[in-house]
C-alpha cells in the first residue's frame, strides 16, 4: 500500500512565504477619511515593478479623484505599512491549516 504524501501548508511540510515578486503581488486596502471625506480603495500592489512609486501612485490617484493634498500622506503611509507588514513574513514558515494542493 502506497502511503499519500502530507499535504503542504502542515507542521511536516510547511509552505515558505516568499518576498512579493511579479506572481506574488501584495494586497493592499485603504480606508482613509480626512475631513469628512472617505477613500476606499482595495488593489494588488506589484514591488517588483520599477515603475511603481508609492509617492507617485498617491499623488496620482489624489489628482485623479480630486482628493484634498492632504490624502497623499495618509495614502503614501498606509501602502508603506502594508508593504512593510507583508515582508515582515518573508522567509518565515506558514502554516494553512487547510491542505495546499501544488498546481501543476
């Protein structure tokens, strides 16, 4: 009899979380209310882009939705935290509690 392999994303066999690459884009929400007036937005943010500036993005995405200046700070800090909050996992063993199938 054939034993199964255990799944991956288990204590045996945990799954490594990897540095954002081009196929490992970084989910990222704001939810940012200046004065009244709310932005909410959720998105895939790619670091490995060299075209993606957060400053540039916020500044961007203020001129584009006639948001007060103000917004920028708020947008440029909550992506950088997140960006930040996501590479603190980097190379640390994740654990799914479900079984992870590799696609092949």
């Amino acid at each position: 009899m054939i034993k199964a392999p255990a799944p991956w994303g288990t204590a045996k066999h945990p799954v490594k979380f990897r540095i954002p690459t081009a196929d490992n884009l970084v989910p990222i929400r704001l939810d940012i209310e200046i004065d009244g007036l709310k932005h909410r937005d959720a998105f895939l943010w790619n670091p490995s882009d060299p075209d993606s500036e957060v400053v540039v993005f916020a500044k961007r995405t203020v001129k584009d939705l006639k948001l007060p200046p103000a917004f920028v700070t708020q947008i440029v800090q909550s992506i950088q935290a997140q960006l930040g909050d996501f590479r603190s996992y980097e190379g640390q063993d994740m654990y799914a509690g479900e079984k992870i199938v590799p696609i092949k």
